[in-house]
C-alpha cells in the first residue's frame, strides 16, 4: 500500500466514511483504515487514504468540504 496517502484522520470512525463517500462522489477512489480497538473505543483512530496520483484533488476537496461546514 505504499502508493496510497493519508489525507486525514478522526476519532470517529463514521467521519472518516463521510470524507470518503464525498471524495468518491467527486471521482476520487478512498479506503477507509479503522485502527479504533474493538474492545476498548477510546483508542485509536480512523484513517482516510487516496492513492498518491490522486492526493492533490483530494486535499483540494477536502479544503472545499470544511470551508461549507
């Protein structure tokens, strides 16, 4: 997976599917990594990476997605 890039990271894991489901809306292929412990939901995190090709568009959209929140 070394041509994919983290572009963000929450706490929660249902954000991390909202970025993706909007990058996928706007042709940009994303895999959420949800690193949270099963047993114990305080720790770790939900990743959200593109492949590398992609990173641009991708923070771009991610800059438009958090200016209309």
């Amino acid at each position: 997976m070394s041509d994919w890039i983290k572009i963000y990271e929450t706490q929660t894991p249902w954000q991390a599917e909202l970025v993706k489901a909007y990058l996928a809306e706007n042709e940009v292929q994303a895999i959420v990594m949800n690193q949270r412990d099963s047993s114990y939901q305080v720790f770790g995190s939900a990743t959200v990476m593109v492949p590398a090709s992609q990173q641009n568009t991708a923070e771009a959209l991610l800059l438009l997605m958090e200016r209309d929140q």
